[in-house]
C-alpha cells in the first residue's frame, strides 16, 4: 500500500498559513508528499524547501487568474496536485490543517484496513475548527464537522471548487463518495491566524470566488453561543506557531445576530433534542 499526502499552496507566508506544520504533521505516515506551489509573492517555496525530506515533491503552476467562478481555480489547483500522486490512497492536507501525533498511528492502520474494501471509496475525519485563539473551537450546523480528506486513487473523481470531491460513473451525474467516518480529527487553524493576515487572504482569494472587493471582516462579529472552550492538546508540531492566550475568545457582546445565526441557533437546538449533526456532509457515510 502506497499512501500519497497532496496540498497546493500560494503566499503561504504572506497569508499566515501553517503549511509547513501541516506537512510536517503527516509525513511519518505517507510515502510521498506533493506541493503544488503556485506564483508567490513571499518564501513559501524556500520554507517547504527547508524541511529537508525527500518524501516531498515539488510542482509549479500557474493560475488561471480570470476564471472567478465559485472557486473552480482552487478545484483546478487541487486536481493538479491530485493527478501528480501515485498512490493508493490520496491524502488531502489543506495548508492550514494539521494532525495530531497520538492519531497518526490511527489514520495509517485504517488506511490498511479498507485498502481493498471497495464499498469503502473515502474516509472522512472530525473537525475541529479553532476560532479566535487556541482556547476556542466553534460548534455550529454552519461548519462542517466532519469531510472527506482522503481517496483511493481508482475513483474517478474531480473537485468542483477545491473543497471537496465529486465521483463520477459513467459520465453519468456525479456524487459525493463513500465514506467511512474515523476516529480521529482534523485540526483546523485557518481562523486563529491574525486578523490582518485573515483579511489580506479575502482580498487575495476573494477574486477567485466571484468577490472583487470583499469587506473586511472582525473576529469579534460571532454569535458567542457556538464558541466552545478547547481543553485538549494541540499537534506538537503547532506550539510555536500558535500565540498564547488564557480564557476562551470572547465576542462582542454587542454583535446583533444574522438571520444565517438565529436558523443556526435553532438547528442546534433541533440537534440537541434529537441527538442530530445537521451541519454539511459532501460523502455518503459507510457504517
């Protein structure tokens, strides 16, 4: 069995990523691990460049900078890197997504469980999406819980905005794969990077996402009800990366909420009373 870990990164520096954590995080278990680089404006090449291991390859591309329909270049980015790997099983490590230590062991055993199940087609993992700082997570039907971040390489599949995979049979109507839920997370950290760095990362992907000016936005503007204190361990590789902090991230308490906060506010109520996730599923859970 050949485990292929993949990702496509610009401006990685620039824009606050964790990316070399988060490569560094999986690299005991894959076999290989290939960066689609795109045109940067910082030293992400050199920092990828300075872990120094040769599970890793490097590709270049470029961006089709006009195409700013629903994310297609970040599909188009991903299946690049996808379509570079050559293994059985293709890890998805998005650059500021990162594994912890005491699951790697986990995630490589159910890799060679379901090698050759072939009603298993992916395999989705828990989230949690930390906000604000390393104290906090959030817990909404508005993000996602868990996602599919790997598949077998004899799927026919594509990713129509990067986020997330389509199988295709037949040239006929595509659909989310088949998955098995496992028991292990992944770290999400995209929201604990500074304000500034959040903001100059919409203005620099917003384009690609049909938004040429897109307001900034404020980590205090949430409704506090769905911001849950972390009391676990984070990644090794995430201590010196992460800032400090004491308490839970405290919003504004005078944030009046949306109508999208109130419909979550419910749907969590509704999840509460009958033991329901209803945020988003982009897979067919295989029990």
């Amino acid at each position: 069995m050949k485990i292929s870990a993949f990702t496509f990164i610009r401006n990685g520096q620039m824009l606050g990523y964790p990316f070399v954590e988060s490569i560094k995080s999986v690299l005991p278990i894959v076999d290989e691990f290939i960066v689609n680089i795109g045109p940067s404006e910082d030293n992400t090449e050199d920092l990828i460049k300075k872990i120094d291991n040769k599970k890793i390859k490097i590709i270049k591309s470029s961006w089709a900078e006009k195409m700013n329909d629903k994310g297609f270049v970040y599909g188009h980015q991903k299946m690049i890197a996808q379509f570079n790997c050559s293994g059985d099983w293709l890890f998805y490590v998005e650059g500021d997504e990162v594994y912890h230590e005491k699951d790697i062991k986990k995630i490589k055993s159910v890799f060679n469980k379901y090698k050759n199940d072939k009603n298993v087609e992916a395999l989705a993992f828990n989230y949690f999406h930390f906000y604000g700082n390393k104290n906090s997570y959030l817990n909404s039907p508005g993000w996602y819980r868990t996602e599919v971040r790997a598949i077998k390489s004899n799927i026919r599949t594509y990713a129509p905005d990067g986020l997330f995979w389509v199988v295709l049979d037949k040239n006929k109507k595509g659909r989310y794969p088949k998955a098995k839920l496992i028991d292990a997370y992944c770290y999400h950290y995209g929201w604990v990077r500074t304000e500034e760095q959040m903001n100059m990362r919409r203005q620099k992907v917003g384009p690609y996402w049909g938004n040429n000016s897109p307001e900034d936005i404020s980590y205090l503007n949430i409704d506090q009800k769905i911001i849950k204190q972390y009391t676990g361990t984070h990644p090794l590789v995430m201590v010196d990366w992460l800032r400090k902090a004491k308490d839970i991230f405290t919003a504004d308490p005078n944030y009046k909420l949306t109508r999208r906060d109130r419909r979550h506010r419910i749907l969590l109520k509704i999840e509460k009373f009958f033991s329901l996730d209803l945020s988003k599923k982009h897979y067919k859970l295989i029990k």
